[in-house]
C-alpha cells in the first residue's frame, strides 16, 4: 500500500463540517492542538480502495484572512502543510456566502472536492442545484450530500480517491477572473515575483494577498530575492486600485469575489418563488422572545448548573470513597515507608483529588454539546451579549462565568466556545474570581466564627464581591493587556437542529479527555511537592514529650477508675451491714442497682474527660510537628508578607495549603488549632479556637476576602496553562490575584483598624 | 505575550465614513426591510460583514432585538445574523417595507 494521502477539510462554522469528517473517519479519531495555539486539531482516518487516507479537520472560517487564530491556522495548514486533496464543505441553503471561502480555497490552488452539505435543508427552502456546471464553473467536482444521514459520503470517497488518481474530469484548475483594473495589478505583481530568485510556488495568490495588505503573506516570501521592487510594484498596485474604486484594495477585491459568486450561482440555482417554512425563527419567536428571552434563558443555566453539580455530586461521592478507601486500604497493606507515602498519600491522593472533577466534567462538556448542537448556543450569545459586552466580552462568555461558581476549572476549560483567543484568555483570567463550590465551607467557619449573626450577609457579600472584581478586573484587561483584539460580533444564528447523540457523546469525550491527559501530569507534580512539604524533615524536635505526656494522662485516668471503683465497694459493705430483710439478697436490691448505675456513668464520665485529655495532647503534637515540617517553616517563612494584613503564621499556612484546594484551609486550620484534621466548618472546638487565637472579626474579613481572591487552586492554576497555552499568563493570573488579594486585604485591615472598626 | 496583540492594534486601517446621511441599520425597527446603501467603520468590520455574506445592496429584515434591546437580528438572504446595534449604526439603509 502506498503512503497515506493528506485530505483537508475545510468550511464555515456551521457547515456541518464536523459532520463529514465524522461521517468519513468514523471514530478512529485523534484531537489535540494546533502547534503553538489552543484551537482543536482533529484528525481521522479512512481507507478507500486499499488507500488510506489522513483526514485534518480545520477549523471552521468564513474567510483565509488572518482575522482569528483559526483563520491564520487553516491557511498555513493548505500553504505550508501542502495537503494532496482540500474537502471543502458548503452549506448547499447558504451557497453564496458558503462560495466566498471557496473562491479563496481555489486561488491557493490545492487539489479540492466540495462537498455540498444539507442538500435536504436546501431543497426545503425550494433552491434547485446544478452541481454538474456548479463543478465545472468552480473548477472542483460538486458532490451533492446529506450529512446527518450519510448520503453521499461513499461518492464523496470515490471523488477524493479520483482526484488524487488524476481521473476526474472536473478537476482542472480555473482562477477567479477580477475586473480588467484589478487584473492588470495583478498581472504587475505577478511579473516583479517570477522575474525575482526563488519566486512563491502560487505566484498569483500571493499577488492577490499582496493587493489584499495581508502583513502575514511576507512570512512566505522570505526567501524571495528581490523585496524591495515587490514592496514598490505592490504599493504602486494598490494606490491605482483604491484610486479607481474608490475604497481600500481589500474591499475591493472582496467584492469582486463576490460578483464572480454571484454569476456563478445564478447560473447554476433556481430557487422556487414559494416562501420556505423557517422553522428556526418560529421556536426563536420563543425562545429569544423579548418577555420570555431572560427566563427561559435563566432555566437553562440553571438546569446545567443543577445537572452538572447536582447529579454530578453522587459519582463524585462514590469516587471520593473509593480514593478513601484504596488510600486507607493500601496504608494497611504496606510498611509505613516514604515510598508508601509518596504513591498513596502524594500521587493517589493527589491525582484522587482532581478524579472527583471528572463527572462534573463530563456532564458539563456534554451539556454544553447540546447547547452547541442544536444551536441554541448562538441564542445564548445573543440574549446576554449586551451585559458581557461591558467587559469587552463577547456574549457567550456568560456561559463559563456562571459555570465558575460551580467549579472554576470546567469553567475554564468551557471557555473553548469562544471563538477568539482573547475573548477565550480574557473570560480565562476573570473566571478564578467567581467564587466556587470550594471556597464555600471557609466562609461558613470563619463567617460563623466572627459574624455570627449576619453570616448569610457576609458570604453572600463575598460572592458579590467576587463578581464586582470580575467585572472591574474585565474592564482593565480588555483596556490594557488585552487591548486592541476585540473584534466585531457579527454572530451568525445558525438553524435550530436535533442533536445525534452520536455527535454529542464524541465531543464530551474529545473535550473531557484532554482534561484528563494533560491536567494529570501537572496535578500529579503538583500533589507530590505538597506532599513533600508536609512529610520532611522526618526528624522533628518537639518542645514537650508527648509520649511522656499521653502515658501519664493513661495513669491518672486508670488511678480515678480504681479510686471510682474502691469507692464503690465501700458503699456495697456499707450497704450489706445495713441491709436487713432476708427475702431477696442484697444484689437484687434496688439500692444495689442505683450504687452500680452511679458507679458506670462516673466512670463513663471520667473516661470521656480523659479521652478528651488524650486527644489535646495528640492534637498539640500534630501542630507542633506540621509547624516543624517544611510547610510550618513556610507558613513562618512568609508571616512578614501577611504581617501587614493583620494574620499569622497559621493564616499563612492555610493560604498555602489552601493553594492546593481551597477546602484545605477549613482541615489546616483543624491541625493548627489542635482539633484534628477531620474538623468540619461547623466544629465548635474550631470556631471557639479562631476566635481566641487573636483574630478580630476585622482581620477575619481581610482573610475571607483574601481566600476569595487569591488564586483558587492548583487543578485551576493548571487549567488556565491549558487552556492559555502560556506560562505566561498563568504567571500574570496567579500574581495578579495573589497582589489584589494582598491588597484588599491590607486595605480592609489598615483603614479598618484606623476606625477601630469591627475590633 | 503582550506584543502579538499590540501588533494587531497597529494594523487597524483608517475608519470609512458614511458620506450619507439619513436612515441607518440601527434606525429599523423589528419587522422592516431596508436596503444596504453603504457600509462603515473599520475596514476589519466591512471586511468582517462581506465575509459574512452583507454587501452593499443587499436586502435586510430585522428580525427583532434582543431582550436587552441589543444586538438586533438581521435576515439576510435567507438566514440569521446578530450585529451590535453600533455596528449596525455604521450602515446605511433605505427603508423598502415599513412596519405598521
């Protein structure tokens, strides 16, 4: 068999693109990223007549300009990768527009087959197409075909494996014919780049880019000899264009793409005068309705939020469990070692704590498979673009937002709706400040501590609060470091369509996989230096002998139990000689039953004030021994940084350990304040602790908003390198959250305690 | 990581403006047809709208406006696009089918 043939498939968003190239590579499918960028590469494989080819799906353009990173992305693939046969899907309902990507696709001049999809829409809308002289104007052979049911797809096949046999008649390379003034620039072009050394292998469209100002077509003609005369020729070209049409040279030659379209589908469609049904616009009189738009929309996020945490929280339980118990199971298998340690306290425990995301994940991504499938999608975009538009957002960037409340690293990884890179960065950075799910139990403890009675205010301020940063912080993004990217929305509404569940189950597996590749590795690191700080040193040098300690709070508490006991014999002699009647013997008597009843609970009093006794010391040897570990030293190490902010050394511990998740903080402050790890937001040991431990209900506040704003956590911190594709801006998210948290903080502490305010 | 967005700042061509005055995209109200006299702004927004199959003299119904009055839903040849009400201000339309 011969090497694997390249095919291309290119098209609109909504084309039904992703449909033919599942249609033609079934599920034998590989996604991962584009080199350098984070838009989805996907790609499949099919053999037809023993010869297998490589199917890249691109990603879904109107246009090869370099407007989007998609764009850009789709373009260097054909130019550079050079694919042996271009697939390029149009929406047979939507030809002219559909054409104008293909008009670009033609000048590039690779081997193409257009399929052209939902013949069964087009047909409803009454349009009648002549694919045979469609072919022959476009220079491509048309093969008509309906995507959701596969008709076509084996023509399809046969067309690609014809082309690539040089067998199809239809295939014979035409240019797209500009009016006599552009064609003469071009033709000016075009010499300056044949008669230099090492011309461009498309001499014509890299003229036309030129013409078209397209800054990214030099990258091509780098190793082009004579740049100087192209740069004069092609400066001189586009002066005479923009004189004679009077607007830029780009518009103008777009325009003239389009009147070459116009021609070619007016020969070829006949459209039925009769008004088609457009059953779109019939729900849409629903469901963006101007009274009904908002609520209906408002079901719908809360439906998705409810399913995906809700429904999601009982797989979570049984993964959760099951971690514990393979954990505590292994713990009684194997020596206490470090390496025992290492595997199931570091690594299990650690890849355990990003596995209970998993289900959340799965129902989110195929929740937002449906909203993408059928369309409504768009509709979202719509309803909320006039409130994201504030924050220089594009409308679908609601959707991740709320979802950050649930959890903020599904949240980020939805943010992949948004088509722009910086909308995708942008609605990345703000969404660690929507307060999620985890950061809930630290304001009921440390709200329940200081306020508590205005509890519900406090935390449902700091949710508020949450949502002002994002939004400030949206604002000075999109004016600063994100500035000058945003682009017009021009949305398209696409047709409203049932979802295959086919469909809907490979793209929350394509999505959801991912997660679990790449955010395993950085989790599993993650998890193992938090471990390591916890675990060494090994030796610690406690101030207090513990054992001593516990053995003779052992001995007191035997001592009171004998000393309980003798008591109680003395009173059973002293109650026999007094006891007379010779009826019943003494042990059946009821003062004998009250003597013994008297007797169990004082013991059974004395034994819980012991064990009581018993657990402070192992508690205090607990927090002594984590201040003494790495993690403590740290905890001291930055208490000057925090110092100004009013907290402790015990506040800087819990904001590091927090760092792994922010529930931690509530455990941490368990250890700490000797109550044991196990403590919940609601022990009263705990509560009574941090407000004895010099915390005023001020600094608590500062410490609520700074667990509020600091980065969430490192399964987020290792979402937004996923996701951004950049340290970079993970560095930026993490210091910027760490400098407003510290801030605020600092803020609410200083002026506050100028005030005396809540001390 | 700054500077490939600064780049892009740069490129922006000179703004087109309307040499028209009178009745604008944004004018309509949900229901009336209009036809495109001529299109302004950025050349990335005209470029943008060609792109997405708008061309002067093209036929346009709005469709309707969203619940929070912005953007507005245009139908154009036969199918659905959303502008933001000041993109739509940057085109120029004559009213073909008023709504009663």
């Amino acid at each position: 068999m011969s090497r694997a043939l390249t095919v291309a498939v290119a098209g609109n968003p909504n084309c039904g693109k992703t449909t033919i190239f599942n249609a033609l590579t079934g599920t034998r499918q590989h996604v991962g990223n584009w080199p350098g960028v984070t838009v989805e590469r996907k790609e499949g494989r099919f053999v037809h007549n023993e010869q297998t080819y490589k199917v890249i799906d691109l990603p879904g353009t109107y246009s090869l300009s370099t407007y989007s990173v998609e764009e850009l992305v789709a373009r260097d693939f054909i130019v550079q990768s050079e694919p042996d046969i271009i697939v390029n899907v149009v929406d047979a309902s939507n030809l002219e527009r559909n054409l104008f990507l293909t008009t670009q696709l033609i000048e590039i001049g690779r081997p193409m087959v257009i399929a052209l999809n939902m013949m069964d829409m087009a047909r409803e809308k009454g349009l009648e197409i002549d694919t045979e002289t469609l072919g022959v104007l476009l220079g491509a052979p048309v093969v008509p075909i309906v995507g959701r049911t596969g008709e076509g797809i084996d023509v399809l096949k046969e067309k690609i494996h014809r082309i690539q046999a040089h067998t199809s008649q239809k295939a014979r390379h035409i240019d797209i014919q500009y009016h006599r003034d552009i064609e003469t620039q071009i033709e000016a072009i075009s010499r300056v780049l044949e008669q230099g050394e090492v011309p461009p292998i498309n001499v014509r469209w890299v003229a036309v880019k030129l013409l078209e100002k397209d800054e990214r077509i030099w990258e091509y003609l780098e190793a082009f000899s004579d740049k100087e005369k192209l740069r004069q020729t092609t400066a001189e070209a586009i002066h005479q264009i923009e004189k004679i049409y009077q607007d830029t040279s780009r518009a103008a030659i777009s325009h003239a793409r389009y009147g070459f379209l116009r021609g070619a589908t007016q020969e070829c469609v006949r459209s039925s005068t009769t008004e088609p049904v457009d059953y779109s616009r019939k729900i849409d009189k629903v469901l963006t309705n101007r009274l009904f738009g908002l609520p209906i929309f408002a079901l719908f996020m809360w439906l998705m939020f409810v399913l995906t945490f809700d429904l999601g929280a009982y797989p979570m339980d049984w993964i959760d469990a099951g971690i514990s118990w393979l954990v505590n199971s292994l713990h009684g298998l194997f020596p206490d070692t470090m390496l025992t340690s290492l595997v199931v306290d570091g690594m299990i425990g650690g890849v355990g704590a990003i596995a209970v995301f998993l289900p959340n994940i799965f129902i989110l991504f195929f929740v937002i498979a449906i909203l993408e499938d059928s369309g409504y999608m768009a509709r979202m975009a719509f309803i909320m673009d006039r409130v994201m538009h504030t924050m220089g957002l594009h409308g679908k960037a609601f959707i991740p937002l709320v979802m950050g409340f649930g959890c903020n690293v599904p949240a980020i990884m939805g943010t992949r709706i948004l088509e722009s890179r910086r909308d995708r960065i942008l609605t990345t950075l703000i969404n660690p400040f929507m307060s999620c799910s985890a950061r809930l139990p630290v304001y009921i403890l440390v709200a329940g501590a200081f306020f508590p009675e205005n509890a519900g205010t406090v935390i449902f301020s700091m949710y508020v609060l949450g949502v002002v940063v994002a939004i400030i912080s949206g604002k000075l993004f999109s004016k600063t470091v994100l500035h000058g990217m945003s682009k017009p929305f021009v949305l398209e509404l696409p047709p409203y369509q049932k979802p295959k569940i086919s469909s809907l189950l490979l793209h929350t597996w394509e999505r959801g996989q991912v997660f679990i590749r790449k955010m395993g590795s950085v989790i599993l690191v993650g998890s193992i230096i938090v471990w390591a700080l916890g675990y060494f040193p090994r030796e610690v040098q406690l101030s207090q002998d513990y054992v001593a300690q516990s053995a003779q709070v052992r001995q007191e508490w035997k001592s009171q139990e004998s000393v309980i006991e003798q008591a109680f014999h003395a009173s059973v002699e002293k109650g026999k000689q007094q006891y007379v009647s010779a009826m019943v013997p003494f042990e059946s008597s009821g003062h004998y039953k009250e003597l013994v009843a008297q007797r169990d609970s004082l013991q059974s009093q004395t034994g819980t004030v012991y064990q009581e006794k018993l657990q402070k010391v192992d508690y205090t040897r607990q927090a002594e021994t984590m201040s003494q570990k790495w993690i403590g030293k740290m905890g001291k190490l930055i208490e000057p940084l925090v110092a100004p902010l009013g907290f402790t050394w015990r506040e800087g511990v819990a904001l590091v350990t927090g760092f792994v998740a922010k529930e931690i903080v509530v455990s941490t402050y368990g250890v700490l304040f000797g109550v044991g790890a196990d403590a919940n937001e609601e022990n009263a040991g705990i509560l009574t602790s941090l407000r004895n431990s010099g915390m005023t209900p001020l600094i608590g506040l500062g410490f609520l908003v700074f667990v509020l704003l600091y980065t969430p956590c490192l399964a987020t911190m290792a979402a937004i390198r996923r996701e951004t594709g950049s340290w970079g801006w993970t560095t930026f998210s993490v210091v910027y959250s760490l400098l407003l948290a510290w801030i605020l903080a600092f803020g609410i502490y200083q002026i506050g305690s100028a005030f005396q305010w809540l001390s | 990581m700054f500077s490939r967005f600064k780049n892009r700042m740069n490129t922006t061509a000179p703004r087109h403006r309307l040499t028209q005055g009178g009745l604008r995209l944004s004018d309509l109200r949900s229901g009336e047809k209009a036809r495109i006299l001529e299109i302004g702004g950025s050349e990335q927004f005209r470029i943008r709208l060609m792109e997405m199959g708008l061309l002067v003299n093209d036929i346009v119904e709005v469709d309707k406006y969203a619940p929070l009055m912005d953007p507005m839903e245009l139908i154009v040849k036969g199918y659905h696009l959303s502008l933001r009400r000041m993109d739509a201000e940057k085109i120029a339309v004559e009213l073909i089918e008023r709504n009663e």
